[in-house]
C-alpha cells in the first residue's frame, strides 16, 4: 500500500518542486498544492511477480540512500561503556554518537537561542525525526537476528521482506532473546530461561507458571494473524504467502528488539512518524498507550494494533487481508492481563522509593541524581519511582529548525509524545518514538538543547551515570 502513496508523494513532491534536504518556510506547508486521499487503492493492477522483480531491484539504492543518511548522522562506531550492560550483559554503547555540525560544540550550542540556531541551520541532524528506511512505502521492518531465530524456530514462517531490510546495526539494539521479569513470580527471576518465546516453547516454559487464562494470553501474543506487509494476498511483501506477524515479533519476550513501523494516525504519508517498538515491560503502571494515540488501557491497545496499526488505520484493506478481530471478553483480556505482568528488570541500586540508596551507589551516579531533580528538569516529566508522569508533552524541536524533506519524511513539528518511562531505559536503545537518538548519552545532549539546561560537560557524564542505573 505504501507504493500507493508514494505515488501521491511523488506528486505532491513534484507540485512543491521538493528535493532532499531542501529548506521550506513554515507557510509552504499550511496550504498543500494538492490534497492527498487518505485512501489506498483496493484493486492492484501489478502482476506480483512484476512488483517483486520492481521492487527487489530497487532495493540495494535504498538501503544505500538510508546508510549514507545514517553516517551523515551518527558516530556509527561499535563503542561500549566499560563497566556496564544491559541485564543480560550486552553491552550498552558508549558516548555521544550524533555528529555535530562542522565547525561548533556542544556548548556553543547551548549557548545560543533556539532562534539563532534555526536561522544558521546549526540543530544536529540527528536531532531530526528519522525517517523510515523507506518512508514513502513504510510498514512492518523486523531486524535479521529476529527474522533468523523465528525460521529456525517455525520453519516456514519468514519475515523477511522483499523490498527492505532494517537498518540499524545490531550493536545498537536491545539485547535478544531479552530476559523476561514476572510481577507475580519476582522470585523466578528471569523466566525465558534464555530462550526467544514462541509458539513452540511457551507451554514448556509458562505451564505452573502462569494460570490458564494467562497461557491462552500468551498464546494469543505470539500467535501470528494478517498485516499490510505479510498476509495472503498479492498485497504483500514477502515472496510467500505469509501467515502473519505476531505481536511478540516486535515486542519480543514482552520487550523489544527494535522493529520498527509508520504510525499509522497521520496522513498524507510524509507527515507520518517512525515509530520504535516500545518495550512493554511496566504497561501496568502505565495510564496512556501509543507515542500519540494515548489510548487509556491496554485493552484498547491490543485491539487497536490488530484492527489499525497493523492495516495503517485503514479498515477497508484490513477486511481485503483478512483482519483478526480480538472478542474483547475472552481474548482481548486475555491478552491484556498477560501484557499487565511483564515487570521492568531490577535495578538493584534503586530503594523502593525509586531513587538510589546511597549505600550502593557511587558519587558520579549519585551527582547525576542530584542533577536529574535539579538542575537538569528531568524530574518534572519523569517522576520516580517509573521516571513517568504518565502524560504528554510537546518538546516543540520545531523551534530550531525550518522545515525540510529527509527521504521522504517531512521532518517539521512532531506535536505532544507520551513521557516513556526511564525504569530499564538502558535495555531499550534507541531512544524516542523514532528512536533517532543511538545512546543515552545522545538523550542527555538532545534535553540539554531543548530544555535549555547548559549543563557542564562532566555533569552531562553524571547524568548519563545516573540514568544507566534506573
Ligand atoms: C511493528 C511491530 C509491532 C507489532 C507486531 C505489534 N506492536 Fe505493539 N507497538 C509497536 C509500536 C511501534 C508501538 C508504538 C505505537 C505508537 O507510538 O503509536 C506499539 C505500542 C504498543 C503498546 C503501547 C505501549 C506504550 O508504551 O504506549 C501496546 C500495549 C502494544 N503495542 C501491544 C501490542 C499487542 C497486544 C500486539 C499484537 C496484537 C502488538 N502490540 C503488535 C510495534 C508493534
Ligand atoms: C517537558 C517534559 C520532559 C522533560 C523535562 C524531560 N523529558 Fe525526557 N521525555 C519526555 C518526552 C515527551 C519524551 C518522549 C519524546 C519522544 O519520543 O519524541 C521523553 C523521552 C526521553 C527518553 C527516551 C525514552 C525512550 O523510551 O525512548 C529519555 C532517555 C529521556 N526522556 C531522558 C530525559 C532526561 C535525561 C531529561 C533531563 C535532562 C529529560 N528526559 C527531561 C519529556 C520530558
């Protein structure tokens, strides 16, 4: 479907006589040339094997223009933090990994208004949203160590698409098959025993771990139903006829590895933002779901992926693909109660008050605690013992930047996001709901930017100390 827009993007491009990285007064932008519909064509007129052949050929330039945005953006380098892992001990990447622009640092930067840093065109461009791989196509994009583990598992199940792969490096993904914490069994720790979950395994691990309702939970999470990308018909992206995606292909072993999708809200398609699969460890203490959708449960939430997200918000190709509709009593709850015990991994310098017991802690990270409730504001969004508010804030980036076309994303305002939890936030790279920021490091410098904070360079190492041990 997303070649469907594409051609309206090429249109619409070809109207505003757009080129990449082109810089655009705000106005362009309030009236479009052309309206965009918001409908998809239902009929495809391609032969399959013509679109496969098309779109397989066009790939390698794709992913050559989506690496060489990449390099243009970060410090791509495998570089891990001595000293520190993520849960199961994969390394946590060190340092901030945005480039900045030739010729500044980071505190001539601070130093300077939001103003003077749009009219000299000095915001980081990894500052920007990051586009989707291919963002005029767009859809479901699994990374290969998943794709891998699921045909050695499943046999004929391939997530493999045709026409893209993903595109960050692995080093700068969470850690898989990624531990998996019980709010109800904290005493069995890690209850994955190491293994990716799947259909094949779950009775085995959860069978007198789990009650019956939430075994068929689970089963329901890692069964695969129909998606825009991978379904039966000729309206699809992978070379065989797919049985679908399973929730846990994303939000693997209740986490994340880092797949990653177009929301599917917005409209016309460049408009429309990256999103990082979040992790769903602590959804049960979360009170709005969705980077933007703020949905109030996570009921509602395990409906709206199957109905919406997974058709881009458009109900009548949903029906064409062959849509699952959940029965909310003894599926969608299912389903939910399961989604509601997947606890945040320990943190063992944490007191129950979410803050750290001094006793534990050293005096970097004990500074950068000072600082996270002080000078630095973090703690005004992200209120322990979660490090949520539970609410949305529009961090208004547009204030130093003009708006410009990256591959095919209008990178201009991104409008209120939810406030993420920070618990285990060094298990979930990348950071943001596009997830263009690679290190927590890179977060620290992006909320110094944008809250105007001016903190030192050794208290920005502070903080990030400090944020490694939520
Ligand atoms: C493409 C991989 C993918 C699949 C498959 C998927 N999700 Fe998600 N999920 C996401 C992304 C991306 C988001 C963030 C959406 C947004 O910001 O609008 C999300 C958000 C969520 C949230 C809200 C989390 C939060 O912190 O706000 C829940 C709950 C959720 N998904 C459950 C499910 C369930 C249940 C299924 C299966 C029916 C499912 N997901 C299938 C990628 C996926
Ligand atoms: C005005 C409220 C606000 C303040 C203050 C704030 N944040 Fe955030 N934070 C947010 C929002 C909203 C997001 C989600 C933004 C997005 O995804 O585009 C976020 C996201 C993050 C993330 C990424 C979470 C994820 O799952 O990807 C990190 C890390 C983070 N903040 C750290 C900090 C630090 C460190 C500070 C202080 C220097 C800070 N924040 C101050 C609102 C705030």
């Amino acid at each position: 479907m997303g070649s469907h827009f594409s051609s309206h993007l090429r249109s619409r491009a070809a109207l505003l006589t757009l080129s990449l990285g082109t810089l655009l007064p705000q106005a362009v932008f309030s009236e479009p040339a052309s309206k965009a519909s918001s409908y998809a064509p239902v009929v495809i007129t391609e032969d399959f094997n013509t679109t496969v052949s098309r779109m397989s050929a066009a790939k390698p330039g794709i992913m050559k223009r989506q690496a060489d945005l990449l390099a243009e953006r970060y410090d791509l380098a495998n570089r891990p933090a001595p000293g520190i892992t993520m849960t199961k001990g994969k390394p946590v990447q060190d340092g901030v990994r945005v480039k900045l622009p030739a010729g500044t640092t980071w505190e001539q930067l601070a130093g300077m208004s939001s103003d003077e840093i749009k009219a000299r065109n000095l915001f980081p461009k990894g500052f920007l949203p990051l586009p989707h791989p291919n963002h005029p196509e767009g859809g479901m994009l699994f990374p290969r160590f998943h794709i891998d583990e699921i045909k050695r598992q499943e046999g004929d199940r391939d997530l493999t698409r045709f026409d893209l792969d993903f595109d960050l490096a692995d080093h700068f993904l969470p850690e898989f098959p990624a531990p998996i914490f019980l709010t109800t069994r904290p005493d069995l720790g890690d209850v994955s025993k190491g293994e990716l979950v799947t259909l094949n395994n779950f009775f085995k691990l959860f069978n007198g771990v789990l009650n019956p309702k939430q075994l068929e939970g689970m089963r329901l999470l890692l069964t695969p139903f129909p998606q825009q990308q991978f379904n039966v018909t000729d309206d699809r992206r992978s070379v065989k006829p797919s049985r679908g995606v399973a929730c846990l292909d994303c939000h693997a072993n209740g986490h994340t590895n880092a797949s990653t999708h177009l929301a599917g809200d917005v409209r016309p398609q460049e408009f429309r933002h990256r999103i990082d699969t979040p992790s769903l460890r602590g959804v049960n203490i979360q009170r709005l779901f969705g980077s933007q959708r703020a949905l109030k449960s996570v009921e509602d939430f395990t409906e709206f992926e199957q109905r919406a997200a997974y058709f881009d918000g458009d109900p009548i190709i949903a029906t064409k693909k062959g849509v699952n509709v959940l029965e909310r009593g003894s599926q969608v709850h299912f389903m939910g109660e399961l989604q509601a015990l997947l606890d945040f991994p320990p943190a063992p310098k944490l007191g129950i008050d979410g803050k750290l017991d001094p006793a534990k802690a050293t005096p970097a990270e004990l500074r950068g605690q000072a600082l996270f409730f002080g000078k630095a504001n973090c703690a005004s969004c992200h209120a322990p013992p979660y490090y949520t508010d539970n609410s949305m804030h529009n961090l208004k980036t547009e204030r130093f930047f003009a708006p410009r076309l990256v591959n095919g994303r209008l990178a201009n305002m991104d409008g209120p996001i939810k406030t993420f939890p920070l618990r285990g936030i060094k298990d979930s790279p990348p950071y943001l709901h596009d997830g263009r920021l690679l290190t927590l490091d890179d977060t620290v410098e992006f909320f110094n930017l944008v809250l105007g904070t001016k903190l030192t360079p050794l208290e920005k190492r502070d903080l990030v100390s400090f944020l490694r041990q939520l």
